[in-house]
C-alpha cells in the first residue's frame, strides 16, 4: 500500500548548482551534503522510500527535508537546508562552565577542603558557586552533569 504522495521539487538551474557544491562539499558540510543528494533525487523523481532506502535514512526525515525545501524559498541553498532551531529553552550552561564542573568532579574533594571521600551534588553545585563557575546551581543540576560524564571520566563519582 503506497504512502503519502511526496511533495513535488523542482530545482531552477541556480538551486541546481548551489546543491552540487554543497554535495561535493567536505567535513563540516557532510549533513548539507546528504540533504543535497536527496534533493537532487527528489527532484530526479526518486520517491521519498527510494532515497531513504538508497541513503540507509528514515523516510520522514527525507520527507521533512522535501517538505522544507520545497515551502520555503528565502535565503540560499545552504540556509534552507540547514537545521532549524531546536525546541525548549535555551541552555543554561555554557559548554565551558560544563567541562569546568566535570574537571571540578574529576579532583578529589579534599583538594577543596571539603571534608568527604566522594562529591554528592549540594558539595558540587556548592564549590562551582564558589569557584565562580556558574551563579547558581542545584544540587541536581550538578549530580545530572556528574552522572552525564561519567562515561567519558571513570573519575567522576556518582550522585
């Protein structure tokens, strides 16, 4: 049983070649550049199933970049294919004050004068306050950070 029918893409000469540079494009633009390929095939006539399948992606997600181009027609070829802004609130923390508190973490509490053999949040969030790392902090804010680094920092305690 066929799907939706995909949104049809027409790609002018410009667009055309704006999408060529940026599938030969390298590194940093490899997402633009798989973007670019599916449309291109899109606008080859490939169904949304037929690019997914060839480029091992999910079929909405070809869909939703089909779907995008083809509604929006302001700024360049990178600009509309380019990741829209992700929902919720912005962060609080900057990657920075992040990495600062996981070494922070890392260093054993008596290097800080505190009086334990493990850090447990209301220590951590505490000593980043202190340090001047960050304004405020919460007990739970600290532990979570401790808790998502752990992987990476065998050092880092639980809590």
């Amino acid at each position: 049983m066929p799907g939706p029918a995909a949104v049809a893409v027409t790609l002018p000469d410009a667009d055309r070649n704006a999408l060529e540079k940026l599938r030969r494009a390298g590194h940093p633009s490899q997402v633009l550049a798989l973007r670019a390929r599916v449309l291109r095939a899109a606008a080859a006539g490939a169904t949304n199933a037929a690019s997914a399948r060839q480029r091992h992606d999910d079929v909405d997600r070809v869909s939703g970049w089909r779907t995008r181009w083809a509604t929006s027609s302001v700024g360049t070829a990178a600009e509309r294919l380019a990741a829209e802004p992700r929902r919720g609130a912005p962060a609080r923390m900057t990657p920075e004050e992040v990495c600062q508190i996981l070494a922070l973490a890392c260093a054993p509490p008596q290097d800080a004068d505190r009086p334990r053999s493990q850090w447990t949040g209301r220590a951590s969030a505490d000593e980043a306050i202190k340090r001047g790392i960050v304004t405020t902090s919460s007990p739970r804010q600290a532990a979570r950070l401790r808790k998502r680094g752990r992987a990476s920092h065998s050092a880092v305690a639980p809590g």
